[in-house]
C-alpha cells in the first residue's frame, strides 16, 4: 500500500539503473529485510540487481567496515549488488543553491540513478524532530559543506528545530527540500521496537510516508510526564 506514490513496479518500468540510501550502523533498524525485498521488485521490473547500488548514508560518521555491512545490509545484499559508503568530500555532484542558500551537494552515483530510494528509521530526533525521510539524503548523502550548513543552525538553537518537532522545523524543512531536489523518490521508513523488531513498515514518498510513520512512532515512544 504505497503512501502518495505509484508501485514500485510501475515507478521502476523501463528504467535501467537504481540507488538505494540506506542509514549506518549508527541507526538500529534491521534494514536487509526491506533492502531485498526492494532488490526483487527492481529486478521483476526490468532493473537487475547487477545495475543497483546500495549507498550507506553516512553523513559525516566513519565509513562501515565488512562486518557492519554484514550486520546492516546482510550478507545476501552485499552478494547481489554494488554497496558503497558515501564520502562527503569526494565523488558529489553539484545541484545549486537551496532557497535558503545551502549549497546542494550531493552523491553522484546516487543521483545519476534513473530510480532513487531509501531506506531508513524514524525514531526521536533532537534536530530534526525525527529521523527518517528526506533525512537520509540531508545528512545522509550530502557533502560536508551542505550538512553543516544545515547543522549549524539546528545546533545552535536558530531554526525551531527539537525532540519530536517536525513542522515549522527548519532544518527538517531544509533537508525535505534538497531530498525531493536530489530526486528521491520514495522510501522504506521503518519504526523499530527496543530489540529492533519492525513496529511498522511505511513506503512511499518521502514526505508522506514519512509523517505516517511519525504518527506510529509518536505512539510507540511517547510518554506522559506529569508536571512537577
């Protein structure tokens, strides 16, 4: 039940190339569940998985080692498609200037892809009030010049930004804007349990499948403080 995008299948149909961002071991969703079955919609739809790039959305954290690619992606992902880390110096290309004027720099392996998804998990965030959706191409994928423009604010208290606030968030704003201007498509946003387990899976485009999994994750990690 895609959330304001067509089937993958269709969106996918006589494309011939594909990239999938997909958050670090820093985030705890077990990703290889989603990753295959995406990678078996591809391929029904025409695009090998010979021709799919996996992009691990770093950001600016330390690139993963094999054995934490085994433990996010699995080990079938890893035989069947291209999975790199993303370098926030190196291999960008240049898109412009958002409205705001933060430069957008972003992958180049994942933006010259005919078809551009994601992968990632929606839990509490302190900038942008919650993880997931276009956040996983702003930090994710950008280069180091467009993250701290979007940081910096978000760190030093300047753009509304806080625990579980995603309207009137600037930085959550931002990053949804240079995510659709990257062509990101849709996205996988799973609400992970406290052991990992999948709470819900939510697919569609990054801003609406976004907020329908926000609207889970609200339940699932609020709770009632009484005041003091």
């Amino acid at each position: 039940h895609p959330i304001g995008v067509p089937l993958l299948g269709e969106m996918a149909r006589g494309s011939q190339t594909a990239a999938i961002a997909v958050e670090d071991i820093t985030r705890p969703a077990d990703a290889a569940p989603a990753l295959e079955a995406l990678l078996d919609l591809l391929a029904a739809a025409g695009i090998a998985s010979e021709r799919v790039t996996v992009v691990i959305a770093l950001g600016g954290h330390a690139p993963m080692r094999l054995d934490e690619l085994r433990s996010k992606v699995g080990e079938a992902v890893l035989n069947r498609c291209d999975v790199i880390n993303h370098h926030p110096y190196e291999g960008l290309i240049d898109l412009g200037v958002s409205k705001s004027g933060i430069p957008i720099k972003i992958n180049r392996r994942f933006y010259e892809a005919d078809i551009k998804l994601a992968v990632g998990c929606v839990l509490p965030h302190p900038y942008a009030g919650f993880g997931g959706g276009g956040k996983i191409v702003l930090p994710g994928i950008a280069g180091i010049e467009t993250l701290e423009m979007n940081h910096r604010p978000a760190v030093t208290g300047l753009s509304g930004a806080g625990l579980g606030v995603v309207e009137g968030n600037r930085a959550r704003a931002e990053m949804e804007e240079i995510a659709l201007a990257a062509g990101l498509q849709a996205v996988v946003n799973i609400v992970p349990g406290s052991r990992r387990q999948p709470l819900g899976y939510f697919y569609g485009h990054p801003v609406d499948a976004h907020r329908a999994a926000v609207s889970l994750a609200r339940r699932a990690y609020a709770v009632t403080v009484e005041p003091g």
